[in-house]
C-alpha cells in the first residue's frame, strides 16, 4: 500500500514539473522582474523624428485631464477604480518635450511654483540684506503664448467581442477578445487673443485577448484526468493613454505647419512637404473609417472574378455515397455594395461505393448577398438555379449557400463556402424511388479577383 502511496507522490512532482516546463515554454512570467525605464509607443519615435523647428514655441498646460469620470468595468460587484490613468498631463508634457518643437512650462502646479519663489526672495532679503544689497533678483517667469486645453472625452467598453472555440471527446481550445476605445481631444489656444487655432481628435482602441485550452477525460472507471491551460493578455491602458496623446501632438504640429499657425517657428515649408502630404493621405482614408478601427472595404471592386475548390456528397437513393472533389469558376457583378450576381461553370462527381459513378458539368445564376461589405471579413449568402449536363441528358436544380470572405491584401479575397443542391428531378442515378428529389451537399475553399470600378 505503502509502494502506491509513493508512486502517486512521484507523479504528482512530475506533473507538476511538466507544468513548470510548460508555463515557461508559453512566456508566463515564473519570476519576479527588475524596474525598468518605460516602455515607448510607436508614435513617441515619430515624435522624436520630426524636423526640428527654427523656434521653439513656448507653451503652457494648465489641465489636461480625465473628463469621462468612467470607472473600470466590473463583472462582479463595484469597482471605484477609474478606467482612465489621472496623470495625462505629465503625459502630454513629455510628448511635447519629445516633439522638441515646444518649451512646455510648468503651471499645473503653478501655485507651488510660485510659492517656493516667494520662499528664495524673503530668505534672500530676510538674510542676505547687509551681506549683499546688489544680490541678482529671480529672473521673470516664461509666459506662454499659447496654451493646450482639452483631456479624455471618452471610454468606451466593449465596443466590439468576439471568440472562437472548439470541443471534440474531452478536449477543446478556445479563444476571446474584447476592444475598448479612448478618445481624446486637443486644442491650441491663443493667449494673446483667446482665439482657438487648431483643435484635434484622436481615438484609440485596447486590445484584450485570452487563449485557452483543456482536456478532459475519464480514463478509467472513477478515474478521471483533466487539465487545462490558458494566458489572458489585456493592453496597458497607461500606454494606450500615451499613444493616443503623442499621435494628438504629431496632428497638431502638422496641423500648425499646414494653417502656418507657428509662424517662424517653421524654416521653410518645402522641408515638411513630406510630413504634411503624408498626413493628408491618412486623413482621407480615416474618413471612411468604421467603429473599432475598421475600414470599408474600397478594395471590393464591382467586378470579381473566382475559383474555388470543392468536396460534394450526393443525398440520392443509393446507399453508401462517397466524398468527391470538384471545381468551380465564375464571374461576379456588383448591382450595389451589398448585392452582386453571380454566374458559374462547375464540375462535380456523384459516386456511390461500388454502385454507381457519374461526373456533371453544371452552370448555376445566383444572387449573392455579401452582408458586411465594409469588413474585411464578411459573411455573405446566395442562392438560385443551375442546370447540370452529363452524357444522357440535362436536369436542373435549385442551390442556397453561405460562408465567410476575408481581404487577405488589396483586391484579394480568401472565401470558405457551403452549398445545398435541390434537384428539381430524382433521376441523378438513373433510379427514382421515394418521395424525395436527389441533393447534394457541397463545401469549397475559394479565392475571388476583384477588378474594375469601387
């Protein structure tokens, strides 16, 4: 008895060992880690590449906060943590130290300021008034010409969700993801006059994502084994945040350098034609832009052409019907964003095992209705007749159909499709019997050209 019972502590250690090993093989963190200076976004190295001006601007912040008053969402009971980092202005005066295109004064905290200096001129004259009555005064304070208002407007959940999984005898893996979105506004204000130069709008979504997998399994009668392992990854907002402001400063630069907003801090505009037209090119494109970062789908064109790939099964009155690959080629024509029509050539083969074997030349019209053109990835459905030619004679049919459609690059797409065939006769075989016309059912993998006009 004794054997077993240190049998069974011997393979708890070994599992447990695997399952280090495992955690280490994923990336999930096993040891603690040092500070580290911080991270950088994508946008603080543009920042810091940007043409330097002839002169600095020198501006002020006094405020530049959360204004959503949003809490970080809770599953379960109330959370009075906010969602949005309360220290965006120490973050917008570090992406105006890194543009080095402005000298950001203090005024935040403007009353300490002027507190410590009241402090140095009543101990200079408290102390200093017979030793040196020629002691330097404090220099004057910098005034800002212009200053930044605006803050974070907004924080929105769950703007978009999604996940995909699968179980099959005990083991399964799924996956989920979940986008936030911040937004944020920025303004220039003129002190000598009040006047607003320039305001500008900047969002940003936040990714979380987890993966997850498991078994489980009876392995013996009242032995059961189970496992599962999984890593949830969610976004910094801090750097979301900070992304967010630097892309809002790069806008207002350019944005300045456009409507000569900072007079000679700019050398000659020829120097930022470059910076300024690429600009452009992005603000047009984030005209059309969608909800969640996405993008109509201008690459869909109105005429496509496609080839897919497939594997049908006929549902006649033989027994035993066997899987048999085909192929189809066709042509689309969009009547609008939605609604295209469709005619194809196909091949397919009905066999069944050891009865019977015959091949089809078809011709099918359908209507097609793709239900998320602006997508990338879109489903769509379609239906309508065919004919179907072999060496004894014609016969014809009905189809329905549905799958998914993704742009895997500009005018290409990647389509999984799944088709229902009705036959409008139950002479497929040669031999009709029952009640029931003969049918077949197809899946495809196919690949659609689109050419002409958006």
């Amino acid at each position: 008895m004794r054997i077993f019972i240190n049998i069974r502590i011997l393979f708890c250690i070994v599992f447990l060992c695997m399952l280090q090993a495992c955690s280490s093989i994923l990336g999930l963190p096993a040891n603690k880690e040092k500070s580290t200076i911080g991270e950088i976004t994508p946008y603080t190295t543009e920042l810091r590449n940007l043409p330097l001006p002839k002169e600095k601007v020198v501006i002020g912040v006094y405020k530049f906060r959360d204004q959503t008053g949003q809490y970080k969402p809770a599953e379960n009971g109330n959370n009075w943590s906010t969602a949005v980092p309360q220290g965006t202005t120490t973050i917008l005066i570090k992406a105006l130290e890194d543009s080095r295109w402005f000298i950001p004064i203090e005024r935040e905290n403007i009353a300490n300021l002027l507190n410590e200096r009241q402090i140095i001129r009543s101990t200079r004259q408290e102390y200093l008034k017979d030793a040196d009555k020629n002691s330097t005064a404090l220099p004057p304070l910098l005034y800002a010409g212009i200053l930044l208002e605006g803050g974070v407007i907004s924080y929105d959940s769950n703007i978009m969700t999604g996940g995909i999984g699968a179980r099959y005898f005990g083991i399964g893996a799924s996956s989920q993801y979940r986008q936030d979105r911040i937004t944020i506004y920025l303004r220039a204000v003129s002190t000598l006059n009040g006047e607003i130069l320039k305001t500008v709008y900047v969002s940003k979504t936040i990714l979380s994502t987890s993966v997850n997998g498991s078994f489980f399994r009876y392995i013996d009668t009242e032995r059961l084994l189970e496992a599962e392992v999984g890593m949830t990854q969610n976004e910094p907002i801090q750097l979301a945040v900070t992304d967010a402001i630097e892309k809002a400063v790069k806008s207002l630069i350019i944005e300045g350098i456009k409507d000569k907003i900072w007079g000679k801090a700019v050398d000659t505009p020829a120097k930022y034609e470059q910076l300024v037209e690429d600009y452009t090119i992005e603000q047009e494109i984030n005209n059309t832009r969608l909800v969640g970062n996405k993008y109509p789908a201008e690459n869909r064109q109105n005429i496509s052409f496609f080839g897919s790939i497939e594997t049908q099964q006929v549902r006649g009155d033989y027994v035993n019907p066997a899987t048999k690959i085909g192929g189809k080629v066709g042509l689309k024509y969009f009547l609008n964003k939605n609604l295209n029509l469709e005619g194809n050539v196909n091949y397919f083969s009905i066999e069944n095992e050891k009865i019977l074997s015959r091949s089809f030349i078809a011709t099918e019209v359908n209507l097609e209705y793709l239900i998320l053109p602006q997508y990338k990835l879109s489903p769509y459905v379609y239906g309508g007749v065919g004919s179907m030619f072999s060496k004894d004679k014609a016969r014809y049919k009905g189809q329905l159909g549905g799958g998914l459609e993704y742009l895997v690059q500009k005018n290409i797409g990647l389509r999984i499709s799944s088709q229902y065939d009705m036959g409008f006769s139950d002479d497929w075989e040669d031999l009709v019997s029952g009640k029931r016309n003969d049918q077949a059912i197809r899946f495809g993998l196919g690949i659609n050209f689109y050419i002409g006009k958006n």
